[in-house]
C-alpha cells in the first residue's frame, strides 16, 4: 500500500511539473470535456491531414483533396474555438491560405495546387511562430506516411 502511494504522490509531481511547464496556448480551457485532449493532440491529427492533402492534390485525386481540405478546415476552426491565445490574426491568414488552396483544388488547377499548398504551409509555420513554439516546423511531405492508403484517383 506504501508503494502506490508513493507511486501516486510521485505521479502528481510529475504531472503538476509537466503542467506548469506548459505555455498557456497549448493548455485545455477550464469546464471543456475530458474528450477535448491537448492542443498538440489536434495539431498531430491536423499534421495527418495536411500530409494526405499533398498526397492526394499530387496525385490529381480531387475529390480526396477536397475532402481533406475542409477536414483540415474544421479541425483549425475548432482549435481556434477551443483553445486560448491563438492569435486572430495567424488564424484570419490560415483560414484565407486554406481558402485559396481549397479554390485550387476544385478548379482541379495541379498548376495553383503546388504553391497554394506551399502558402499553407508557411502561414501554420508563422502561426506556430507567433504562438511561440516555432520549433515546430511543418514541411511539405517527401513521401506518405500512410502505406496503407492509395493516393490515386478511384476509378470511374
């Protein structure tokens, strides 16, 4: 009984050092559900899509570009919803950065898709700047992380 109260006691410690160590943007707002996990949680799962997109525009699988642009879309507005001090402004240039590519990709313009994607990419770069963990540097990907999934055009 001694052991895991020890164990307990020294958990607490930990966690209460992890949690002061923390920068108020990446901390959950008080009274949200336990079911909204960490900033850096979602940033991860908005990384996922942000590789799938470049995968599929890449790939001229519109109809998936779409899909993970406005999947990539809901994700940023529920960070911005949901979590303090991200700066209006970085997410004003995202939402636009986002809307020009998303117009790229629906015209089905490969040409536009390229540099708009890349305009995305520097726009969550200035925001993780101004949010103060520019160590976090998002790159166009060189290959898929996902082996699992095809990125070519389903067939008609």
């Amino acid at each position: 009984m001694r052991r895991v109260l020890c164990a307990a006691a020294l958990a607490a410690c930990f966690t209460a050092s992890a949690n002061s160590q923390q920068s108020d943007f990446a901390q959950r707002p008080d009274g949200h559900p336990p079911s909204v996990g960490p900033l850096g949680d979602m940033m991860i799962s908005i990384l996922d899509r942000h590789a799938v997109l470049w995968m599929a525009g890449v790939s001229n699988n519109w109809p998936l570009a779409e899909y993970e642009a406005r999947q990539l879309q809901t994700r940023l507005m529920d960070a911005a919803q949901i979590y303090r001090n991200i700066p209006v402004e970085t997410v004003s240039a995202a939402t636009k950065a986002l809307d020009e590519l998303t117009n790229a990709i629906t015209t089905k313009n490969k040409a536009q898709f390229a540099p708009r994607f890349l305009h995305l990419t520097r726009t969550c770069n200035a925001c993780h700047v101004s949010a103060g963990v520019g160590f976090v540097v998002i790159e166009t990907p060189r290959t898929s992380p996902f082996t699992n999934q095809s990125f070519a055009p389903a067939p008609r």
